[in-house]
C-alpha cells in the first residue's frame, strides 16, 4: 500500500516508468542534442510493440520526465530524458511546457 500512495503523491517512480527511461537513455546516448528516441527504438529496447511503448513515453511526458522534441503534428515522437544539462535550453523548456499544457487539458 505504501508503494501506491508514493507513487501517486510522486515520491517513487514505479519500476516500469524506471524501465522506460532507461531505454530513453540508451536510445539517445550516442545522438547528438536535437534528434530524440523514437517510440519503435525504446520499444525494442524494452521489448515491447511501438504501441505499448508509445504509452509508456506519453505517461513519462505527463510525469515530466522526459520531453517530446518533435513539434510537426502528425510525426513520429523524438523524446529525450528532461536533465539538468537540457532544461535550461530553451527549445527544450518551451517544448515540454506545451507539451505539459496539452497533457493538463487532454486529461481534464
């Protein structure tokens, strides 16, 4: 029960969204700063279907733990791990407060 309410009040991060970021950082380890991981690439790392995958990224994004560098509707997601290197760039903060807006009025 413990483990419920840590997670639900954001005090632990559930194994499977431990899981989803490493495969993010192992997808994008050699990439240089702009391209991103897409969600077939962590699928296959986490030996999941880009479906299953794609939910997993969307459920980071919503927790604010990584960030979908790709801004044309309808294109595949480029997504990259949120730290401390990337978050004062610009494009990545402008990126994941829209993508944080979208996630807030698509759950409402």
């Amino acid at each position: 029960m413990g483990n419920i309410v840590a997670e639900a009040s954001g005090t632990k991060i559930s194994q499977t969204m431990q899981d989803t970021l490493s495969a993010v950082e192992k997808a994008t380890k050699n990439l240089p700063e702009d391209p991103g991981a897409t969600s077939d690439k962590v699928g296959k790392l986490m030996k999941l279907d880009q479906s299953t995958a794609w939910r997993h990224l969307r459920s980071a994004c919503t927790k604010g733990l990584i960030v979908n560098l790709e801004t044309r509707k309808g294109q595949r997601g480029r997504y990259r791990i949120i730290t401390s290197r990337n978050a004062g760039n610009a494009r990545v903060s402008e990126i994941w407060a829209r993508d944080r807006s979208f996630t807030s009025r698509w759950l409402q």
